[in-house]
C-alpha cells in the first residue's frame, strides 16, 4: 500500500466519486488514477467501490471504514510534513478559517486584525459559508478552523471550543407599535408579527420555532436569511419584525432601527471554534485560539490541542464564564 494509493482514493471521493475529475485535480492522467485504484482494491481483497458499468456509483460500507481511516493517515502525513517548517518558520505560514456570516461579519475581523499585527508575515484567509458549507470544507481539510453557533450534527467529528455567547435582540422600524410598550416584551407580542431572522434559527431541535410552539404559540415566519444585513433590510422595508443577534446592532443602524431586548425569551447562543482532532498548532494558530477565547490561558490551549475528546475540552471549560458579544445591545441587556 502505496500513500499515493491513498491520495488518489480521497481524490476520488472528494470530487463526487469523478475519477477525470480527480486525475485534473491531481495534476495526473485519469488511467493513472484508475491503475492506482485498482491495485489498492486487490491488495486489500475488497472492493471500496460499487459500480455501474465503468462509472463509479457508491462507496462500499467496507471502503467508508478504509476512506476514514485514509483521511487520518492522510492529516498525519501532512503534520509530518511540516514539521520541519513549523519548527523552523512559526512565525510565517497560512491560517484558513471558515465561519458563519454573523461571526465573520461583526467578531473576527477584530480579532484577525490583533493577529495580523502579531504575525505580519502570516496570511490570513477567512471563508464564509453555511454550517454545512463549513463542516464540508473541514472534512475535505481546506480550513484549519471552523467558527459557528449551530450545534448540527454536521460538526461531530469535531472538538468544538466554546469562545463567547451572545443573545438575539428583536428589530424594528423606529416608528413600530413594539417600540411604545411601557413593559418588557413578551413572546406573544413577537408573536403577533410576521418574523424575519435566520435560516439556522428555525432548523435545529432546540430552534425558535419549537420555543413558540412550547408556549401554544404559531410563529408566522415569512423570512429567513444567512446575512444579518439582509435581514436588517427587510425590517427596513416592512416585511416582518428581525430576531438578530444582539452584535448584528450598529450605532448606524439606530437611524431606521430600533433594538428591544428579548432576555429571558430566547435561550443565549455559544459560538465555538471547531478543530480537528489531534491538530498540531502552530504558534499563530495557538494565538488566534487565545484571542477567540480569551477566558482561557496558555496551559489551556496547550490542553485543547492534545484533546482527543469533547468530554476532555467540555471538562476543560466546565468552570470557565465565557464572555458575552453583544455589541451596542449589550446595554439592553444591562438594563433589563
């Protein structure tokens, strides 16, 4: 078994079971591919694939265990690779980090901007996606980190790191009836209104939808959206009172927009940074960590990076406060 061998196979999987696609990624002739693919087939004595004439149609249950096992050997090898450089050059290298828009648009750039200044000679990619979006380019190892606020399923391989919370906060135009109550808002108030807020808030077990359907209440939900400023637009226009998270507030949002608290009707919201198990960190990988949490301390992080297990970084954290991003709305919350 070659890791050549092993190279083409995850080629081959990550380009839709496509072996002219892989060979382009590769740089190499598709037979090539398909000779390589063969030999690993009988030198295990096991077909990774089934087929459809000469195409590729699934992967066998036999060839999910070895892709698996692939991919870990695959990561390892690449560790090794580099470590020669990371020793050498820790303060040089590229950091890939895939997030949310709400985390990409109104926390990181803070925190990227503080590790530009400590590593100059670093780059810095930032990609936004869908939670599912995120969770594909970990598997397929294009990010180093993955940030969000979902708890889907899609994320269980790996060590999620809690770094801030945050609560939502209600929109509205500044002239709305919302904003004449003389008591603290309730669920039924909201209620009353057509909402707009976003896609990942109505999709989880634990999702807004099903906190009003818990008080006998309909959520009347007319639209969802990914970027908080789409959102924000739409509150603008009429179309439905926003549940935003309370950062997503600027202080040149007051001009149309007003914010209402919410506490105590939505539950708060964890952000967390995804890491792959067993990562090797680098000095400035080690940095971004402590800049995202920073309620941690070096040993701590030191910690995360030898974790094996949710249960070892959820122990770690146990009786750590994170702290709270709400932004201008944060005031709101001081107040009610």
């Amino acid at each position: 078994m070659k890791l050549q061998q092993l190279k083409y196979l995850l080629a081959i999987v990550d380009n839709g079971l496509n072996i002219t696609a892989a060979a382009d990624r590769l740089y190499t002739s598709q037979p090539g591919v398909s000779k390589q693919l063969k030999l690993l087939e009988e030198e295990l004595g096991m077909q990774l694939f089934a087929r459809r004439g000469k195409s590729l149609h699934r992967i066998t249950r036999a060839g999910e265990h070895v892709i698996a096992r692939a991919r870990t050997i695959m990561t390892e090898v690449e560790q090794i690779r580099s470590l020669a450089s990371d020793f050498y050059k820790e303060e040089e290298g590229v950091l890939t980090v895939a997030a949310t828009n709400t985390q990409a648009r109104y926390v990181l750039p803070d925190i990227l901007r503080q590790l530009r200044q400590l590593y100059p000679r670093v780059t810095l990619n930032l990609h936004q996606g869908t939670s599912e979006q995120i969770a594909d380019m970990m598997a397929r190892n294009d990010v180093d980190f993955a940030i969000a606020s979902s708890s889907s399923d899609c994320f269980g391989s790996l060590l999620r790191l809690p770094g801030y919370q945050w609560d939502r906060v209600i929109l509205v135009p500044n002239d709305h009836e919302l904003t004449q109550l003389e008591r603290p808002v309730t669920l039924q108030d909201v209620a009353a209104f057509p909402l707009v807020s976003y896609v990942f808030s109505f999709e989880s077990d634990e999702s807004l939808r099903n906190r009003f359907s818990n008080e006998g209440l309909d959520a009347n939900i007319v639209f969802t959206a990914r970027d908080s400023d789409v959102i924000k637009t739409y509150v603008r226009m009429g179309i439905g009172i926003g549940i935003v998270a309370g950062m997503a507030y600027e202080p040149h949002d007051r001009k149309s927009l007003t914010a209402i608290s919410v506490k105590g009707l939505f539950p708060r919201c964890t952000a967390w940074v995804g890491i792959r198990k067993n990562t090797m960190l680098r000095c400035y990988m080690a940095d971004f960590l402590k800049l995202f949490a920073p309620h941690l301390n070096c040993d701590q992080i030191e910690r995360v990076a030898r974790a094996s297990t949710q249960r070892e970084i959820d122990q770690l954290v146990a009786d750590t406060g994170l702290p709270v991003r709400n932004g201008i709305a944060a005031k709101l919350y001081a107040a009610a």
